[in-house]
C-alpha cells in the first residue's frame, strides 16, 4: 500500500573483509564485544531472528534456517561474494559512511563498490583529534592543527560524527568552553600521552563539538543509550548558528529524541539502529519516533558495522516497520494515501538528501 | 461499541480573535513560537495532519485536503463563524480555562458562548503572584496581598493552575520553604524588578504552591517533558491535606505520571495533549497510560490555546483513542462492556466533576 | 497456536492465612498500604479487573462478576479451600518463594502444599542483616555472624534478593565499599538501635550486596520504579566474578531494565509483575521487554503476595501476553513457529532453571 523508495543510509560503517566462523559471528552480532551468557546465545536475540528470517533467502536459503546452515552458506559463497549479495538486494543506494577506526572494514569507495550504491564519507572528530594529538608537540600546534583538520575534514565529509556521546557528562555543556579552560585541557592531555590514547577528557569534547559547529556540516552526535533531553542546554546554545544537529540511535529514549528534533528547527533524530535491534517489535518503536517528531526531522539509518547482514536487517526491518506503520494509518482513516507516501519518502531518503545536500 | 458521554476538558485556554493567515496559523499548529526547519512545515507533523483529518469537515470540506484550501475556506467563513463551527463540534460540553496571560483569546464566557457550553476559570498562580508584585511595595505587603489573591482566586475559581513546573528544579522540593527563606527571596525579586516581570524564583514558586495547597483548591502543575517522578517528594509531603493535584500534559513521561497517580491517593493524571500531539500514534499513547493509573485518576484535557483547532483534535483524537482502546480490551473478553462504558464516562467527564466539583 | 509449559515463578510471597473482607481484599489490592482516593475504588485498575477476569470463573462465577459476589463467594469457600483452587489452576509448576518478613503469609511448604507446586526459598538479605544485628553486641560480631548467616543462607536458598532496591542511592555504588567504611556504619547503625529496626544505610546495603555476590547464589535486586540504569556501575564491577544479578519489576523502565541485561552477560530481568498490574495492556509492556533483552535472559515471575488472586493474575497474564505476542509475529512471518515455541519455554521456566540450578 505504501511504497517506500530506494534508502539513503546515514549512518553506517563498512564491512568486514575477513572470512568469519560460527563464533567470531556470533560476537559480531551480539555487538557488546563480550561473550553471550552460559547457556544463551547472541542467535536468541531479535537482531539474531532477524537475520535468519531476512539474510538467508538472499543466499538462496529457507528464511529462518538454522544459524550453523546459514554460515556454512555464507563461507561457501566467500566473505566478498556474500557481502554483495547482501548490500545489493539491501534497497539501500547512498551510504553515509563513519570512516574511522578503520579496522578491517571496507572504506568508502570499497562499500560503494560492494553495495552497487553512493557512498560518501563522515569524519569521526574523536578519531581526528587523536590523529593530532599524536602529531602535536605543543598545546598552540595542537589546536591549530585540529581547527584545520576539522575545517578540512568539513570540507570533504558530508557530515562530523562525535561519539562520545553522553557519556562523559560535561560534554553535554550547554556553553563553548573558555581558550583558558581548553589550553589547560590539551596540556594535561598531551602530558605524557602514549600515542593512540583515547580523548575523553569533557572540556576537549566539548571543544571539538563547538568547532565542528563551526562549520556548519552536520555533527551527528550519538546519544547511545542516555537520555538525549541532557542536550537540552546544547541545542538551546547552538540554534540559529546555521549547522543541524542529529541524535543517532537513542533507544529506549527515542520518545525524548523524537521530542528534542519537535522543539528545536535544528535538531534531527534517526530512527534505524533502534529498529534494527527490536526487530519484531520494530513497529512500536518507529510507531512511536512519528508521534512527537515533525516527520521532516526523522531519518533512516541503519547503523551497520561489520556484517553486511546488519546494513540488511536494518533497511529490511526500517521498510516493513515504516510500510506497515503508515498502512495502518492510512487503513483507520487517520492519514491519507497521499500522505504516506509522502512521509515515507522523507523518512527513507529525502530528509537526509536535503540535510546532507546529497543530489536527489 | 463504547460510547463516549460529552467531554470535560479540564485544562485549555480561550481562542484567538483574529484572522489568521497561513504562516500565522502554522506557527501557532507548532506551538513553540519558532519557525520550522528549512524544507519544512508544522504541517507535517501528527497536528497538522489531524487538523485535515479532523476539522476540515467541520468546515464543509474533504478530510486532508491540503492546508491552503483549508485556510482559505477559514477566511471565507471568518473567525468567528469558523471558530463556533468547530467549537461546538468538538463534543465538549464544559471548558475549564487558564485565563492568564489573555492576550489576544477570548474569555471565560466567550469561550462559554462560542462552544455553546459551560466554561470555568482556571487561576494561573505565576501570573497572579506578578500582578501582586506589580502593585505592592514592601516585602510584608506582597505576602499578605499574595496569600488574600491566592485564598480569593480559590473562591471563585474552579482551579489553580501552576506553569512554572519542572523548569526551576528546586521548585519540586518537597516541604514547604521557611518564613525567612521565602522573605529574603521576596526581597531579591522586588529589588529592582520592572513591572511584569516573570516569577522563576525556584523558592518563591514553592511558597506559592504551598499556599495554593492551603486553599483546598485542585493544584494543577504543568510537568511538561519533564519526569514527574521528581514531584514525588512533593506529592508525599502533600498526601493527607485534603487538596488534589492534577499533573498536566507529561508525554514522553505519561507512564511515569500514571504510575504516580497510582502511589498517592491524591494525585491524578492527564491524558489529553499528550494524545492531540501523537496523532495517529495516540491509541497506544492512552494505553500506557491507562497501564498503571487507577481508572478514577485519569482525566481528559485538550490543553488547546488560540486555534479552536486544538479544541477540536484534541476532543476528537481522545475520544477516538478511548474508544478503540477500550473497544479492543472488550472484543479481546480482558474487559467487559459494561466496565467500559463506565471508564469512558469516568475518564471523559465524571472524574473531572468529581475532583473539581462540577455539577453532573 | 504457541503452547507455554508450566511456569516457574522466579520471585513471589506466600498467601495470606485470613479471611478478608471486601475492604481488606480492596487494600490488597491496592498493593500501596494506603486508602484509594474518594470516590475511586482500587477494583476500578487493571488488577481489580484482571482478577474479576481470571480468578471468578476459577471459583465457580462468571467472568467480570461484580467485587461483592466474588468476596461472597471467597467467603464461602473458606479462605483455605479458594486459596487451593486459585493456586493450582494458576499454571505454575514452581514458587521461588521469597520468606521474609513472613507476617500471615504461608511458609515455603505451604506455599508447596496450597498450589501442589515445588517451592523453594529466596532468603531476604536486609531482613537477615537486622536478624544479624539484633544478636550481635559488637561490630566485630555484626561483621562475622553477617558474613556467616549470608553464606549460610547461599547454603539452603535457591536466591538471595536485596528489597532496598534504588531507593538509598549510594547503595548503588558500583565498587564495595572499604572495612572502614563499613565498620564505622556498622558501629552508627548499632549504636542504640532499637530491635527490629530496618537497615536502609547505603553503606551497609552495599556491603550486604557485595557478600551476596561472593557466595555465588543469584542475587536479584528490586528496583521497584526506579531506572535501573543506575545499577550500570555495579554491574560493571560484578561482571566476570560468576554471581548472577536479577532485576525485578522494573516498570515502566522494563525496557531499560531488558537494555541492560543485554549489555552485561550476568544481567537478568523479570517480565512478572509489569504485566501483572498492566492487565489488558501486558502485551505490549511484555513485547517492549522483548526489544531489546536477549531471549535467554528474560524470566517469568508473578510478584504477588498475599492474595493467591495475585499469584493466579501474574501467570495468566503473562501467558496470554506471551502467546499474543509471539502469535503474532509467528503471522507476521517475523518469527518461525519453532523458535516462538523455543523462546516461550525459555521465558516462562527454561530461563530460570537455568540461572537458579532447578531440576528440569
């Protein structure tokens, strides 16, 4: 009934080159790094059924066959040939790529070239302050050095992404932190620094957001699991200086996100990992995303790292939860058909081409 | 399959008099006074699409045409004609209205005479406490005017209404602030302050709270997107004094109200904005809140101002949602009708005549 | 279309040995301790009717009979012989029976015998904690006979549950606290404490948690309506050490509470009593649960006390919510009939004799 067109995903990683095993898998797909609990596996989750009902027939096998069937597929068909497979018959056509660390994980052209699709390049700015730190003798090259690259990096990436998060509290500071506070900052940081240390001091965080404002490219901020109202202050401080802000993932807060992008004009929230990783249940959390936000504040990402089965079951999940959402809208006489349609095309692709100024 | 009786809506304000254009018009649908995002309209939002679900009918006209017709037909039947279409459609038969600040909305009675129904005024406590301090001199002088305002606002109000709520955290203290507390913070905000000024003293608004429990009047405190759980300190000091409060809009965090209207005998919850807001997506948002609250806890409000519009989504968005709520919960043999029925009128009118002492 | 086996319920209290009236069974009901407000009745929520729903047929009436006749009937039967044929038409097979304080409530083999069900116990560490100090004259004693009567009770009991929950805020501290620390509040809380007094000093409750921990015996903790993303840090520091922690309640932060038990392989979380006092909304509190949580780490308990019409809710509640939910997206082509079968069983019993060491 509703007909969603081909997906612009603005957010992911690329893809990992490497051959897997049952258990390195399995690790990818639990996503925490860690081991499932005795006696659980990380197969037993939505993301885990998700895969199996979405993946499998794309490599010619029975939807929801069993896990051990399906790797024996995927190693039969090779890492690259599978990888393809997949990210083709995603319905993704333009990815917004998070480049660093790179690991092994395929770059921007490479994902294009597997996907069949555009690609362009984010700029992680925790990555590109590490990158100076490691090339600054002192505090003043220091921050010379990161305005330039971030500058540059703005030039080029269609959009900055700080991970940080909420993480480090004091980052969500609602005001730009004094050149007094910041000098002092790099010094301790630069201190001693083994090269390759990760940035978590707040007040350089801090910094880094406030130059990347500066820009005026859109700084996606990833909220992870906090409560993206800590923002607040942020937003607050930052509206009218031209430059977007994006609250990625935000589940089980994307109520709040939804809520944050409905009180500010700047202020956007994504909808794709949340879905990606409730799966059956994507319906209700996407459902509830289109309750407070302005419906030209929401896009899809998929927010796939690694497995190119979850740039999949991220756009597969998205489609049917947003298809099905809207159906049912239409069917109740709440929406009209028109409408739908509408919505579903700014939600897939036409926000994030206007926001990212990517041709349509 | 359930009906609903004829509303109460237990917290609005009046209507605008005046003509209004398109960009006018969507403004106040965004309701936070700022223009949308570029590429955007507040027409794309639940509001927007349930104003053209909703109203354009009222004014002879095909549900979800688009919004320029809409308003062309609006300026065709004029405001007043307009608003008393959509008024008296609303099926609402008893406004309670926030006066304060009136701007350009129509009263208490005109409210009354435009929707052909009943109003009562509603006190707003911050506005009040500015006027007193507008015409009193001395410390001693405001106290004693403020507390003969708030007792006379309470004889012939319906209710006192609180907007300050969450925003100046302390004012969520639990006790009631000392007599010298509260002089010192007379004296700072009289000190110099131009006439009108608003009251955001985090103790001076307690002070106020505390004297509007004394009155025995129903406390209306306005939560916004804040977690009413942080009155829950207030709430435990102000069980057992014989004064309701009422926690007004609360969406994201309805659940949390309902869940505090289920832990103090005292302490109801309201379900209207939150749905008029969600539009489509407002069924599962009257769900979770009837999860926890006791159904004599539960009262509708449209929590409308200026657009008669609002009136109007709000009734209507509600009745439906209760409707198929409860309708579901019957078919499914969870409820019976008869029990249905009863918690309709319950939440649509009966708990709101009961708590604010209106005649059936 | 999906069948749940018998039910293990992880986490409940005995039932009460007295008859009651109608306004004794209404306080029960209530589950506060407190009045409800005038004019409302505690039958008029999600439990009065779910109990109207589930157990009335049970004794012989119709479905949604009215209070009075149900509390007639109660009545006649005797409270012995209704409180029989409530609990063994409950459908669950086993009670972790939490013992403490045991006021009228049934013992563990009572509790065995009345539902012709295994029961086995969960030891209540505060309460042992005041046992501890109402016979020890000595902070030195205090320390030694805890330690003792902790792993003494790790000895016999199948859990050891911490009821302070989130309430005493540094009892949440993530690390254990220092034999200072702990010695000089041992040395406060003695200190002409009257017998019986409770325990609710962070200090101690952290150091009573951190014994839990080393005995290895699940430890679950209440966190009642608090977010239990305030237990990150203390999960953190457990992790890895082989103690099991289980969340209960948890609503409506049960999909914070199902985030976290994904993001630590020793963390679990309850789906019992959320539903129960949801009533007709469980399905979708339940499939909220379901998000996030991996299925492996999810376990049914009823949360009831007192009323065998508690015990009876819980689990029919819960498994109509299950098999709805899971019905569903087994239609939805979201899931395969075998792993709804598969997960259903986990949750509702294989989960928690897995986690408890229970005998399949």
């Amino acid at each position: 009934m509703i007909d969603t067109p081909s997906l612009v995903d603005h957010y992911c990683r690329g893809v990992l080159r490497t051959e897997l095993g049952l258990g390195t898998f399995e690790a990818h797909l639990g996503g925490t790094g860690g081991a499932p609990a005795p006696g659980t596996t990380f197969f037993d989750t939505q993301t885990g059924f998700a895969v199996r009902r979405w993946c499998a027939p794309l490599l010619g096998l029975e939807a929801h066959c069993p896990p051990a069937r399906y790797l024996a597929r995927r190693r039969e068909l090779g890492v690259l040939e599978s990888g393809r497979r997949l990210l083709r018959a995603s319905g993704i056509s333009t990815y917004l790529v998070d480049t660093g660390p790179p690991g092994d994980l395929t770059s921007v052209p490479e994902t294009a070239a597997a996907g069949m699709a555009d690609a362009h390049e984010i700029v992680r700015l925790e990555l590109l302050a590490e990158q100076v730190a490691d090339t600054s003798g002192t505090v003043g090259a220091f921050l010379a050095n990161l305005a330039e690259a971030v500058h540059g990096a703005a030039d080029s990436a269609v959009a900055l992404t700080s991970v940080a998060g909420l993480r480090h509290h004091a980052s969500a500071a609602p005001e730009a932190p004094g050149p007094g506070g910041v000098r002092a900052a790099v010094g301790r940081w630069l201190d001693g620094r083994p090269p390759g240390a990760r940035l978590t001091d707040p007040v350089l965080l801090s910094h880094l957001r406030w130059i990347a404002v500066a820009t005026g490219r859109p700084l996606q901020i990833h909220v992870g699991a906090g409560d993206p109202l800590a923002l607040s202050g942020f937003a607050a401080a930052t509206e009218g200086l031209g430059t977007d802000l994006v609250l990625l993932h935000g589940c089980p807060y994307h109520r709040h996100a939804a809520y944050l992008a409905s009180a500010f004009p700047h202020v956007y929230a994504d909808v794709g990992p949340a879905l990606a990783r409730t799966g059956a249940g994507a319906a209700s959390v996407l459902a509830e995303a289109l309750e407070r936000a302005p419906f030209g504040k929401l896009l899809f990402s998929s927010g796939a790292r690694g497995l190119p089965e979850s740039h999949v079951v991220g756009a597969r999940i998205f489609r049917e939860a947003l298809e099905g959402v809207l159906g049912n809208w239409v069917r109740d006489g709440a929406w009209c058909r028109a409408d739908a349609r509408r919505v579903a095309g700014m939600v897939a692709a036409g926000n994030a081409r206007r926001v990212y100024g990517l041709a349509g």
